[in-house]
C-alpha cells in the first residue's frame, strides 16, 4: 500500500465552520450577504474573506483575490447609492400620495387647494404688536 505525499488523507478531527455571511448557497445565502453588503452593514468583513477566499475544503490564504475589491467597491456605488436610494425615494413618494389621499386634499380645486395654503400661512403668523 501506497501513502500519499499530500495531507489529504490526514484527519485531525476537526470540520469546516462557514461564516455567518457566504456564499455557498446561491439563493439563501448570496442574496441576503449581498443585501447587508448593500445596505454598507458589515461589508468589510466580507468583502475581506472574499479577498482572502481560495477553493473549496482549503484553507485561507492573505490577500489571495485582490480583485475582489473592485467588485465590492463597484457594488458598493451602484447597489447603495443609485439602487437602495431609488427604492427609499419610491416608498417616500408612495407615503406622500397615500397621505394625500387621505387628507382629501385630491378633492379640492385648485383655487381651494390655494386658499387652503393661504390660511394654514396665516394661521402660522404670530401678530405684530406695535408699541407706541
């Protein structure tokens, strides 16, 4: 019988501990990593075991994939800034129309509307007093 050169037959007891945010599951786990990297909560830490991921079953090794880092950057500005400011900026929009519509102001005609608006200015102005 012949014995291997590499470490691969050596079993020291231990097993493989995934971190809490991967991407072994493309679905499950991909997506909500990539939702937390969006939302700029804990990204580095990911984005640091991305660089230093190798293959499956080995071990980590320093700065393996430099370039990962342009991917999180890049995603980072396209995700954050330009995707979850879009979704906030629809669900703002969609609160002001929902608030509207049940103050009833839709009801009004524009010159009511105007009227409206006059009074609520006149109704924040505190008197002048005028001492003589």
């Amino acid at each position: 019988m012949l014995v291997k050169d590499s470490f691969d037959c050596l079993d020291y007891g231990g097993e493989w501990v995934n971190k809490e945010q991967n991407f072994d599951n493309v679905i499950n786990d991909s997506f909500v990593t990539l939702t937390n990297v969006m939302s700029t909560e804990g990204w580095i830490g990911v984005m640091l075991d991305a660089v230093d991921s190798v293959a499956i079953n080995q071990e980590p090794q320093r700065e393996n994939k430099p370039l990962a880092v342009f991917y999180f950057m890049l995603f980072i500005i396209f995700g954050h800034l330009f995707v979850l400011n879009m979704f906030v900026g629809v669900v703002v929009g969609c609160f002001i129309q929902e608030k509207e519509t049940l103050e009833l102001n839709h009801l009004l005609t524009s010159w009511q509307s105007d009227w409206c608006s006059v009074l609520i200015y006149l109704y924040k102005r505190k008197p002048l007093v005028v001492y003589s």
